[in-house]
C-alpha cells in the first residue's frame, strides 16, 4: 500500500500496490498494521456500500459530530466517482478547505478520511459502486450534512447533479450552521485525553 498525504492534514491517498503475474495481480487494499505504522488509528466498526445506479448521482456532505466522529477509509469498486472530503476541524489552518479525488475500480485509489470531515462524492460512471470502511458506528443523534452547493465551500463538481436525496438536498449551509459546527466539531480536553 503507498500513502501519500493530501494537503489536508490527516487525510490520505491510498493506492495499491499490486503484485503481477500471469494471472493478474494481487494487491491488500486494508492493513491495520500499515495504518497504524503512520499513526493512523483505525479500527474497523462498520464496512458499508452504496449502489449508484445514475451517472451524476451526489451522496453528501455527511459527517457526524463528536464525539461518534467517523474515520472512513473509501473505495471504488466498480465504476468510478469524484470523492469530496471539507475539513471540519474548526483548530485547523484548512478549516472548510475540501479535496476532491477521483476514485475508480480501474485506479483501484482509497481515500482515508480522519474524524471531523464531512465526506461526499458525485459518480461519474452509471453503475458506481462504492466500499466504505468506517471507523465508528452510525449514529443518527449526531448526523450531520452540508450543502453539496454551498456557495461558502466553493466545491466545483465536474458534471451536473441528476440524482440526490431529499435529505441532501435540503442540507444545511455553512453559513446556517457556522455557530454550531465551530463549537460541536472544537477540540475538547476530553477528546484528547
């Protein structure tokens, strides 16, 4: 596996690094061990999947508040997708910056989200399929979405919107929700002890 960090501090490209043969190749795509050798403690709560049906199909910007804050590791298994993280940490010199990455089945490319981002893709394949390994459990009491649109995070997605739920769609801006998210997403001396 080669990690390679992004230019939000914590968050990492993961690509595979495949051993060929004659058959193909061969290639971990998880290993607790390689993640916890750069300091990344992540262990594996929950493994989730999305079907896309839809070229232009948007899930996100979901997040959940601490302290059930998620880490996720990302995959595309089969078609392919832009993947958008935005830094939520309010301590942060990338506060409400965002990456967007392409992930597809034929770059085999991950993507690990540390705690306090929100997380969000739009697919650019009909078919997409997506692997989520997820460091925490789903927690609907402290959910919480951004806007894909919001004119604050600036994120310009590369094909227009044909499919998004009803819940994402009627999302909170930043600007609805700045007060809140600096104060539930702040560092707590409980969450560093």
């Amino acid at each position: 596996m080669i990690f390679s960090e992004t230019k939000l501090a914590g968050a990492y490209v993961v690509d595979i690094d495949p051993q060929k043969d004659n058959r193909g190749h061969f290639a971990r795509v998880f290993c607790e061990d390689e993640f916890s050798a750069r300091g990344l403690k992540f262990s594996v709560v929950q493994a989730s999947v999305s079907l896309n049906a839809k070229r232009g199909t948007v899930r996100g910007l979901h997040f959940q508040y601490p302290p059930a804050a998620e880490i996720k590791y990302v995959r595309c298994m089969r078609g392919a997708l832009a993947d958008v993280i935005v830094d939520l940490r309010p301590e942060s010199a990338t506060y409400l910056d965002h990456l967007m990455i392409e992930l597809s089945a034929e770059n085999g490319r991950g993507l690990y989200i540390p705690e306090r981002f929100a997380h969000g893709f739009i697919t650019l394949q009909d078919g997409t399929e997506v692997s989520y390994f997820i460091g925490n459990a789903y927690t609907p009491a402290v959910q919480g979405a951004l806007r894909y649109d919001d004119p604050h995070l600036k994120i310009e997605w590369p094909l227009p919107v044909s499919v998004i739920s009803g819940r994402d769609r009627k999302a909170s801006s930043v600007f609805e929700i700045g007060a809140e998210l600096k104060d539930r997403m702040s560092v707590r001396e409980s969450m560093v002890a």
